[in-house]
C-alpha cells in the first residue's frame, strides 16, 4: 500500500510540473508581437548581418548582366535568396512587388547558388548577383541568413532589416 500512494504522489507531482510548464510556454507565445506573417514566411529569421544605422562594407561585385555594383549603389531594397531555401522561393514575390514600387535601378538581389526560378522571378525588377555564401555582397553586408531584406537610405545606411518584407516597413513605419 505504501508503494502506490507514492506512485501516486510521484504521478501527480509530475503532472503539476507538466500543468506549470505548459502555462510558461502559453505565456511566452502571447507575450510575442501578434499578426498574420502575410508576406509569405512562415517566421522571422534571426537578426543577422547589418542593423539600421549601419553601412555596408566596401564591396564590388558584378551583375548577372555584367554591370559592376559597389557599396555606392546600395540605396533602395537589397535581399539575399538561396537556392535550397523555401522561405526565399516564398518572400520572392514579395520581394518583386515591392521592388516594381522602387525602380530596377534601385534594388539589388543576392542569390547564393544558381537558381533558375529565382533568377528568372527577380532578373526583370532588380540588378542580380549570383555569388556564394562567402562572396563579397555577403561579406559587405554580415550577411549569414537567408532569407534577408535590407531598406538602404539615401546616404546608404540600414534604414530596416530582417527576415521578411513586413520587418522593413513595419520598422519604417514605427
């Protein structure tokens, strides 16, 4: 008998500390920003590379048209894509309606990896670069995440950054 009032006791110890547990959690997740990701990601990607305020490093890379871009002309919309990356293929078209918005010449994309699709999406609103992880747009910019977005200002600084369209103008917008 005095075995199971202990497996007793034992099971519903463990079950307050499951109730507790659960409660911590559900008060974290409400304590999150609300709202629909309406841009296409699933989630926010971790802060990676530049934040607003900062510049890029000095950089020189060429297009998939052969024009040569510097830190210079980063003013507008910058996004980094990867071929094996599904939130990429998701944000893209977001990415290209807010790039026809800006002007070709205003908007750079990085694509790590050849991707045809991504290429053939991005090519007609923005001046692409193809180059690895390690290339130099990505090294300019700390760039370690993909999907990334960056609004760049007139005098080419991050004005917004993140991981999905809706983190550069709700930044903007605050």
């Amino acid at each position: 008998m005095p075995y199971l009032v202990a497996a007793v006791v034992l099971i519903g110890l463990i079950a307050a500390l499951n109730l507790l547990l659960t409660l911590g959690v559900i008060r974290r997740l409400r304590a999150q920003p609300a709202g629909a990701h309406t841009d296409g990601a699933p989630s926010a990607a971790p802060q990676a590379g530049l934040r607003p305020g900062t510049r890029p490093e000095l950089f020189t890379a060429t297009t998939t048209t052969g024009e040569q871009i510097t830190d210079s002309d980063v003013y507008g919309l910058v996004g980094f894509f990867s071929a094996q990356c599904t939130p990429c293929h998701q944000i893209a078209p977001h990415f290209v309606e807010h790039a026809r918005t800006m002007g070709r010449d205003r908007v750079i994309a990085v694509i790590a990896d050849t991707d045809a699709e991504l290429l053939d999406l991005l090519s007609p609103v923005a001046r692409v670069i193809v180059e690895g992880y390690d290339g130099a747009v990505q090294a300019a910019f700390h760039n370690t995440w993909t999907p990334s977005v960056y609004l760049m200002g007139r005098d080419l600084t991050v004005v917004a950054a993140g991981g999905r369209m809706t983190d550069l103008f709700s930044e903007v917008r605050a």
